[in-house]
C-alpha cells in the first residue's frame, strides 16, 4: 500500500510514515477519548498502553475502589500527561523517539492546541 504523498504530517514517535494513520478510531477507551487531533492512532495506542500499565500496577498494590469509568479517565490521564512529557522532551539530537517527535510536532494543527487546552494545559507554540 503506497502512502499518499498529499496526506498531513501527524505526531508520531516512529520514523517514516509507515504509521502515518489518523482513522479517529476511538482506541480501547471508547468514545470518550478518541485519539487526539494531529496524532497517529498508532502512538495514542501506544500511549493508552503505557496509562493501561500504569493503573494495573496500581492496583496490585492494594484495594481500590474505582468504577470502571473512573479507571478509563485515570488511564487516559495518564496517557494524555506522557503525550506532553514525550512532547517536552523531543530533541533533533536524542533517540530515536524523540528526533521522530521533534520532526513531526511542527505539524500539530491549531486543533491539537485547543484539544490540549481542555485538559487544563498550555503549550507554548513558539519554540
């Protein structure tokens, strides 16, 4: 399958465009928390993964009480704050991951921007 050329640059931690894909399927949370604008469903996966492992360790530890609904927004929360850490972190100079960000985050649509902002954050858009 050939990648079109014309189709946009999305936030992704792998080089090349071989997962160059946004089809807003809404990942293993459901509806509630669709991949965001600008990201490939492959990275916002990966990163639901990480939120996924993240509470299961969690609650090893001991009893919880949680609903499941409250689990799947900790597990996003957890995903979303490694998105803007990965972000923060991505360096022409670093791994892999990071050059791979760093190229693709010029990218971001405005749309990504507002999606962050209401989560209660900011990206400074200048650098």
């Amino acid at each position: 399958m050939a990648n079109n050329i014309n189709a946009p640059i999305l936030l992704n931690d792998r080089p090349g465009n071989a997962n160059n894909v946004r089809t807003g399927h809404p990942g293993r949370l459901g509806g509630r928390y669709p991949t965001p604008p600008g990201v490939t469903d492959d990275y916002w996966g990966r990163l639901l993964n990480i939120g996924d492992s993240h509470v299961q360790n969690h609650m090893v530890n001991g009893p919880q009480n949680f609903t499941p609904g409250q689990l799947d927004t900790l597990k996003f929360r957890k995903a979303y704050r490694r998105l803007l850490v990965d972000l923060a972190g991505a360096t022409p100079q670093g791994t892999t991951k990071q050059q791979a960000l760093h190229t693709t985050r010029a990218h971001l649509p405005p749309e990504f921007f507002a999606w962050v902002m209401l989560f209660g954050y900011v990206i400074d858009t200048t650098t």
